[in-house]
C-alpha cells in the first residue's frame, strides 16, 4: 500500500512538512541524508535548490531534480507525525 503526497512544503533547517492524500501531516528532517547520499548534499551547495522539492506525478514521492527524489513510503514510515491532520478538501487547496 502506498500512502501517496498530496503536497510537500521546504520547512527552515532541513525540514519537510510533508501532506499525505488521506490527510495525515509528517515532518521529514532530510539532514541525516547528507551523510547518507552524496548527492542529498547537493540540497546545501547549490543555492536555491532545496525549496524547488515538488510532488512527483501521482504522488509517489518528491523529487528536487533528476538525481534526487525519495520515495512516498520512506516519507510515510521515518517521517514525524504532527497533531493536526488535513480534510481533502485543504489539500487541494493546497495545490
């Protein structure tokens, strides 16, 4: 089962503020990737790089560029739950 992103937003610090399509709100610190990946260091060189993070299509994962992307599930499974969950019809809203 996937839980597929609705919206993903670029937070201060590495912080994702990822939204799911069935309203569920994770934060997903990226930072534990750069010692990871190499190529997740590329979010810190490059100026501007880290805020283009957008949907991919069908909400799969989230992509920056051609090179770096993670996937719906390792958002879902090592993302931190927030408090307040998001109707439908926020998301698209949202969108």
């Amino acid at each position: 089962m996937f839980n597929k992103v609705a919206t993903v937003t670029s937070l201060d610090n590495y912080i994702l503020l990822v939204v799911f399509e069935n309203g569920t709100s994770k934060k997903y610190d990226i930072k534990p990737l750069f010692n990871k990946w190499d190529t997740f260091k590329s979010l810190t060189n490059q100026q501007g790089l880290y805020e283009l993070v957008k949907v991919d299509v069908g909400g799969f994962g989230i992509s920056w560029n051609d090179d770096i992307d993670l996937s719906c599930n390792e958002l879902w499974n090592n993302g931190v739950e927030q408090q307040s969950s998001v109707n439908r019809r926020e998301i698209i809203q949202m969108q």
